[in-house]
C-alpha cells in the first residue's frame, strides 16, 4: 500500500516542491510521516484501519523522499553526480539494513520498539532537513 500510494503522490509532490518548496513539502511529508505512526501505535489493529494508516505513512514518506531526494542533489550543484551516488548508496543500504537493525527492537518490544524507532528516525530526518543549506560549490570545494 505504501509504495502504490507513492507512485501516485510522488509526481503531486514534486510539483508542490517546485512551487511551496522543497523544505516545506519535506517537513509536510514527515508530520504525516509522523502522525500514521502515532496513529498506528494508538489504534487496536484492525486491517482496514491499519490499510489507511500504512496509506497515510506511503504518502508522506513518498511527499517527504521527493524534496530530499532533489535538496540533496542541490546542495553542491557541481558535485551532483557523487552526491547523488553517495547518497542513493546509504538511502538503499538503509532499506537493506532496517530489518535486521529493527529485529533487535522487536525482540524485546514487539512492535512498539519498532514503531519507536521509526518515529524517531523521521524526526531526526526533520530535524537534518531543518540544516540543510544550499553551498556555493566553488566555496565548498576550497574549504
């Protein structure tokens, strides 16, 4: 559900991106980011409200991934292709690492551990895209 949802959403947000910015469609992205997880953590499961929370979370992780995807090939414009290797290499080794790293959460906290982790790692990813500022490449190449 929440990669579907993505491949909707991804194009709307690239454009709100272009036209709000790509901090504030970040940070929209991670409220609802953070919201599904609240959401999900405070609801007694049942399929049909966990199918509209993981739909929340696919939106926003979708919303948010759109403007750091391009904020981070913006930084240094004239390292653009190392930028953008260096970081799809650690966005993809994230995606390969979190069930494992997470399998040590769930072990002793079920889920919640999990969910947890999650929230946290989405308002640290706020809270970094709050630091990012655009460098002026020829500067960023003499320090």
């Amino acid at each position: 559900m929440t990669g579907f949802l993505g491949v909707v959403i991804s194009p709307v947000a690239g454009i709100f991106g272009d036209r709000y910015g790509r901090k504030i469609v970040a940070y929209t992205g991670g409220i609802i980011m953070v919201i599904s997880v609240i959401g999900l953590q405070a609801t007694e499961y049942t399929f049909g409200k966990y199918l509209i929370l993981f739909a929340l979370f696919g939106a926003g992780a979708a919303t948010a991934w759109t403007s750091l995807n391009t904020m981070a090939v913006e930084i240094v414009p004239d390292l653009r292709r190392p930028v953008a290797s260096v970081y799809n290499c650690l966005k993809f080794s994230g995606y390969a690492l979190s069930p494992l790293v997470l399998s040590f959460l769930y072990a002793p906290f079920s889920i919640s551990g999990v969910r947890l982790a999650c929230l946290a790692c989405v308002l640290i990813a706020l809270y970094l895209t709050f630091r990012i500022q655009r460098a002026e490449s020829k500067e960023f190449l003499k320090k």
